[in-house]
C-alpha cells in the first residue's frame, strides 16, 4: 500500500509533558512514526513525500483565528523572551462555563489556554512544519485515492483526532482524519464515512462534522465516564441539525476484550454499510493493544489483520490515517497487519 510519510514530523519533539500533575517524557515522540516507518520499508511498502498543500481544506476544517494562532505560537512565545526557547509553553487558565472566548487576548498564555482542551499538547519548534506535514500527506492520500487507488496509509505524527475546528488537546494539533474526509468531500465523494477506532475518542473529529450529513462519523472507544478525554464520547450523541443520525458512538468499558471489541466493530461497519458513502476514512488509533501504557484494552497483533479484513469487507476506498499508540516498539509492527489484512481482504 502506498503511504505518505514525512521526515518533518520529527521537527514536533517535545521533551516533556504534564501527567497528573508531573513532569514526565512525552509518549508522543518521533519514535512513533519511525518504528512505523521501519516496519513499512521492511515489508516492502512504498513511501512517498507528500505532495499536496493542505492550506485551503485546513481552512474549511479549522477556524481562521486558530490556524493563525497555531502557525505563529512559537514566534510569538520567544517574542515575549528569548530564553523561551529552552521552555515549552503550558496553558494555566481556559474559557470555561460563564467566561468569553469570543474575543482573543493579547496575553500568549490566556490566548494558548483559549484555544487548548487540556495541557496535554506541548508546543515546541517544529510542532506547525510537523503538524502541517501531516495534513499535507492527509490531504496527498485524498488526491490518490481519486486517481484510483484502494487504499493509502498517512504514517503521520502528531495524531489530529482530538483537535477540533478551533483548539488542540490530545497530543493533536491538526486534524489529519477531518482534512482527508472534506478533501474526498471536495474531490467528489457525495458522502464519506469516517471510522475512529482509537482507544480514546475522537472528539475533535465528531465536533467538526457533528451537523453535517454528508460525513458520518463512528467511533469505538473506552468509555468517556473513565477515560480521556472525558467530555465527549457517549452513546447519546447522535449529531444535530442536519446531522441528526449521522454519529455513532460506541463506548466500551475499560478491559473490553477483543471479542467485544470487534463485536462493536461489526455494529460500526453495518452503520457504515447503510450510510452508502463513496469512501472511508480510518482514524488508525493503536492503542488498543493489550502492551499499551496509557489505554486498557487486550488486542494483541494478529487483531489488526483481522481488522484490516473487516475494513476491506465494506469494498469502499479508503484512507488510513496513524492515530494513537504509544506501545512504540510494537506500533509498526501493528500498523503493517491493518494495511495488510486490508490488503488480504
């Protein structure tokens, strides 16, 4: 399977992280996509740089403000001082219940808290080449598929599900899975479907289409009332507006096994299959190993064949897009089976 992959996603590569109030070495690190990578090249899969400008679909999918904000943070937070540049910037206070998000302050902390869900998503550098590269390659695998491919991989980092239309949160900062469904949406496809199957819901991705019936989004995930992130996720919502019906929510509990996970995955590829799309995005989450550090459900690898498989079985062209899993070692090596049980299938 051809997969868009960009060495520019190391350029992201924060040193540290916030984990129940402790400083600890971030889970999303270039180690990822280059295990990923690896295992890619060993199997014989192709690579390729991606060559299509996501600028104009990132604005359909993303406020204007945000994206301005995003791409300037870093010039921005060393303008204040230049010893900034050995720090990474942490929100400290958000808009929430009763306060204004409507106007944009001018001090850089309130204005990172305004568009950030949680202090989980460390800024650095590189983090808007990287992000960018991986919308980039989210839009290259669109293009691709409309030239007549089965499929395409983005083997991207850092992941896009929890990032919504105007903040980040997650580890995410653009939306990969929502950029390829409205660049197939531009290209054509009356209808897309999007599948999230990260163990942690993709709250950015159903916020962004949640009114909307021409992309259906479907997820399977643990469940919100104990797990990350929290807020978004449960089996009651179903979209509004005119995108009443068109989500699917499907939490599980902590510890599901894999018999009940892909039980719910037979329930989410039958709404699949009623809603008739023209084609399918995957936001590829692998976390649902059973060796992950930060999710609770028991896949183990010869799983995502099977996953591959199911996925073939729905006959639509398809986008996979890398999500979670921070099991690094095992990443690529679970990343293959998807691609070439959909290959098999």
């Amino acid at each position: 399977m051809i997969t868009f992959f960009s060495e520019q996603h190391a350029l992201h590569d924060p040193a540290w992280e916030m984990f129940r109030g402790n400083r600890v070495a971030c889970l999303e690190n270039p180690s990822r996509a280059q295990f990923v990578r690896d295992q890619l090249v060993a199997n014989g899969h192709v690579l390729l740089e991606p060559d299509t400008d996501s600028g104009p679909v990132l604005a359909q999918v993303h406020s204007a403000r945000y994206l301005a904000f995003l791409q300037a943070a870093w010039g921005d937070w060393l303008a204040l001082d230049p010893a900034n540049a050995g720090m990474q910037p942490f929100p400290s206070v958000w808009p929430v219940r009763t306060l204004r998000s409507d106007v944009e302050p001018l001090n850089f902390t309130a204005r990172l808290g305004l568009y950030s869900m949680d202090n989980g998503s460390p800024l650095v550098a590189g983090t808007w080449v990287a992000a960018k590269a991986g919308a980039d390659a989210a839009a290259s695998a669109a293009a691709f598929l409309g030239r007549g491919a089965r499929g395409v991989f983005c083997a991207s980092r850092p992941p896009g599900h929890h990032a919504g239309a105007d903040f980040m949160g997650g580890y995410c900062f653009l939306n990969n899975a929502a950029v390829a469904a409205q660049a197939l949406r531009n290209r054509g496809c009356a209808r897309v479907a999007v599948l999230d199957v990260d163990y942690h819901h993709g709250n950015g991705t159903q916020s962004i289409f949640y009114a909307r019936d021409d992309v259906l989004f479907v997820s399977l995930h643990g469940d919100p009332r104990t797990e990350y992130p929290f807020y978004l996720g449960h089996a009651d919502e179903t979209g509004d507006g005119a995108g009443a019906g068109f989500n699917l929510n499907l939490p599980l509990a902590a510890g599901t096994p894999a018999v009940v996970w892909f039980e719910a995955l037979a329930q989410a590829c039958e709404r699949i299959a009623r809603f008739g799309g023209d084609a399918l995005v995957v936001s590829l989450g692998l976390d649902t190993f059973a060796g992950d550090p930060i999710a609770s459900f028991s896949l183990q690898s010869d799983d995502y064949f099977r996953l591959g498989e199911r996925l073939a079985g729905l006959g639509l062209p398809t986008v996979f897009v890398l999500e979670g899993g921070y099991a690094a070692a095992e990443l690529g090596v679970n990343a293959v089976r998807v691609i070439e049980g959909f290959e098999n299938g």
